[in-house]
C-alpha cells in the first residue's frame, strides 16, 4: 500500500520490506518509507539512509491507512502524521525549509579535510551497496569507502553473479574513487538478508547460525570466485578486503589462507593480481575481547556496531519487541568499542568504524576520543559530521571519551551526551 505527501509523490507502506524489496524499487517518485516490522538499523532502513530516503520502522495501525491518503513522514523523528490538518502542514512546510537551509550551509564542508581545531587529521569514509553510489559518496565529500556492502551484487537475483560480473563491479568502485581506499566486505548473507540463489538451511535462530564468514568458509564454491574478483580489481587501485563477524583466530587464519589460495590459483594461470589489506568487522563480542591477539594478524580493525550491540546485549536488531534495549549507549558497547580501538592502536593498525553509530552526532567525539581513526557512513552524513569535528579539540575528545566510559547505565550516557550537545 502507499500513503501519498503533499507533493503527491509516493510514501511506501508495508509491514515489512525486505533488502531487495527496497533495491528493486523505483524510486523516481517514493520519498519516503514506513513498516511495521523492523528496527533503525534493519537493512531496509540503512539502505534508504544510504540512498536519502526518510524511512520510519516499528509503525503501528499501518493495515488501517488506505491507499491515496494524505500523509507526512518526518524520518527524524519516526513518525507518520496521516490525514494532517493545515497547522501540521504549516509546520512540516517549515521544519523543511529549515532542513533545506540547514543542507545548503552544510554544502561547504564536503570539500574540505577531516581535521580538529587543533589540527588533528581523521577520515570520513561512506558505506556503499553498489558502484553507482560511488557518485554520490564523492559529492558529500568521503575520503574512501569504509564499507562496500557486496551481497547486494548477490540479492534479487535467481543465479549467483560470477567471477566475472563480481571483478566488474569491484574493479569499477575502485576505478571511480581514484585512489582513494575501498574496503570490501566478503558476501554476508544470514540473519534477514536471504539470497534466493543461495538458500540456506532454515535454523531457529539464524543471527546466531551459519551466516557471513561462517557460511562463505563452508562454501568455497562460493567465496573463492569471490576472493578471486577482489584481487584481480585490486590491480586498479586501493582496494581492502573485509572478512564480516569473525570471531577468533581460527576463522581470520582460514579465511586469509582461502585468499591466499584464489591468489596462487589466478598466479598460477598468468592472470595479474594487486595487494590488498586484509581486515577484519569487529562485531561479535569474542573478537572484542579477544582485539589484542586479532591484531597482530590483521591489518585494520572496523567496527560493526549494528551487529554488536546485538550481540552484546542480546536484543535482534530487527525485533520491535526490544528496541528498547537495543542502542549503542548501552555502558558495555562504548567499553567494547575502546577496548577495541586500543588493541588496535598497541599493535599499530588502523581502527574504524561502520555501523550507523559512526555517523551519530551525539558520539563523534568520544569515538574519536577512544581513538577511531575512520567513521564510515551514509554518504549525506559526511558534511555534518566534518563541521562537528572541526569544533572539536583532540584533547576535548578524549576527555569526552573518559566521562562518557565513566558512566554506569544507558539512561547517565545518554543525559551525558544530550548535555554536551551543543558544547
């Protein structure tokens, strides 16, 4: 069903949308979505940040709103007002043309470098589904790619994309971002995003089964045309490979030798193959705790934090029933990320960051404070972000990051961080 705005361009309304769902659609005309099911970090939702479309989840009585009817969609504050009078329209004219505004001052700040006040250089990366988005993650002003998601090669699609078709897409990321780094993430599939050429064994908790680097490393079939694309495209610029939800040694030490294994096999038939990096997605608990010993082997951490706050506070990350508990100001998530991020420092490897927490205004300076070098985004975040930071001192970071790491329950975190708001 869909509810229409007042410029009568479409509002999507479903109770569920499922990642290809919003890949697949057109959107020449949708400006918004609204479900019932799911959470802010859903895929659905990140995928229409990504792409600038405002979206609202967890929405109640939506079986109740008939197609045609008037409707205002505020993403920000996640609510769908239906039928609004003329005051509410007033204020939405008005919220808008302070939004508007807010973009064109905002435009400046995508040429410019990442650096504190005080002349401290960090990067800002985007996070990206395809090569098409390259475009835009330029125009906001990123510095790299700090997430290609590649299973979006893989949805929406009755046969898996070949070697071929994978080296295409890779070797065109890297090509378009001229230089600059791409980092790709190996295809993770599991939990709810489902691949019909790819079905996999149904199992009663499937976030905690055989998904992302557990299933590409039973599926040689599968991961080592990939591995193989990734290294051909390397040839073309800087490219790193990412392995997803690693969760000790054992699976980054078989997961390098399956790469080291594509690359002898494509030296052994005279095809050109270029250096990577190889890291690995910080976001399963384990390999937090375990951050010291994973660093010596691998040559950059990112941290995942959509899946980290799952797993560390044990709420899905996609289940209306505990949003609630389900947030990166949780005391034991801020503590993960820093003992992380100072694993990495002791071992000398880079640190970033590439959940949807990297781009939340509210945490920008005790991430860096923590010592996150590299925040990964949706694009249209960047230029906010950079502005942030340049307010920012090193020194005040870290002194962020010591009070926030300080407090003891998510409720003292968060009266913190909305006190320092406008410091």
């Amino acid at each position: 069903g869909g509810a229409c705005d007042l410029d009568r361009n479409v509002i999507v309304l479903a109770e569920e949308l499922l990642p290809s769902d919003t890949v697949r659609m057109d959107l020449s005309h949708v400006v918004g979505l609204a479900t019932h099911l799911g959470g802010a970090t859903a895929h659905t939702a990140i995928i229409a940040r990504t792409l600038g479309i405002p979206a609202v989840v967890g929405l109640e009585g939506w079986e109740e709103i008939s197609s045609g009817t008037e409707a205002i969609l505020d993403g920000g504050a996640g609510t769908l007002t239906v039928s609004p009078g003329e005051a509410e329209r007033e204020a939405f004219r008005r919220s808008d043309a302070a939004r508007r505004e807010e973009e064109q001052s905002l435009a400046a700040f995508r040429a410019m470098p990442t650096a504190t006040a005080d002349g401290k250089c960090f990067e800002l990366f985007a996070n990206i589904g395809s090569p098409g988005e390259v475009k835009a993650a330029l125009e906001q002003g990123a510095e790299g790619v700090g997430l290609f998601r590649s299973e979006f090669l893989f949805m929406d699609r009755a046969d898996l994309p070949g070697e071929e078709e994978q080296f295409e897409a890779y070797r065109q990321a890297v090509e378009r971002m001229e230089g600059r780094p791409v980092i790709i993430r190996t295809l993770d599939v599991g939990g709810d995003k489902k691949l019909p050429a790819l079905p996999l064994p149904r199992e009663e908790n499937p976030f905690l089964g055989c998904r992302a680097v557990r299933m590409t490393l039973k599926r040689p079939d599968v991961f080592l045309p990939q591995l193989r694309s990734l290294l051909r495209a390397a040839v073309y610029g800087d490219l790193s490979v990412m392995f997803p939800m690693i969760s000790g040694l054992e699976e980054l030490r078989v997961a390098k030798a399956m790469l080291e294994q594509a690359r002898e096999q494509l030296e052994a038939e005279g095809v050109p193959t270029g250096r990577v990096k190889v890291g690995i997605m910080v976001e399963i608990p384990a390999a937090a705790l375990m951050a010291e010993r994973l660093a010596r082997e691998a040559d950059f951490f990112s941290i995942g934090t959509n899946d980290l706050i799952q797993y560390t506070l044990a709420a899905e990350r996609g289940n209306e029933n505990v949003a609630g508990l389900y947030t990166a100001y949780h005391p034991a998530v801020l503590r993960l990320i820093a003992a992380t991020a100072r694993a990495a420092e002791a071992a000398g490897i880079p640190c970033g960051m590439c959940g949807e927490a990297a781009g939340d205004p509210l945490l920008t300076a005790a991430l860096l404070g923590m010592g996150v070098g590299e925040l990964s985004m949706s694009p249209r975040l960047i230029p906010r972000v950079r502005r942030l930071i340049g307010g920012l001192t090193l020194e005040q970071c870290r002194a962020r990051a010591r009070e926030l790491l300080s407090q003891s329950d998510e409720g003292a975190v968060r009266t913190f961080l909305m006190s320092q708001e406008n410091v």
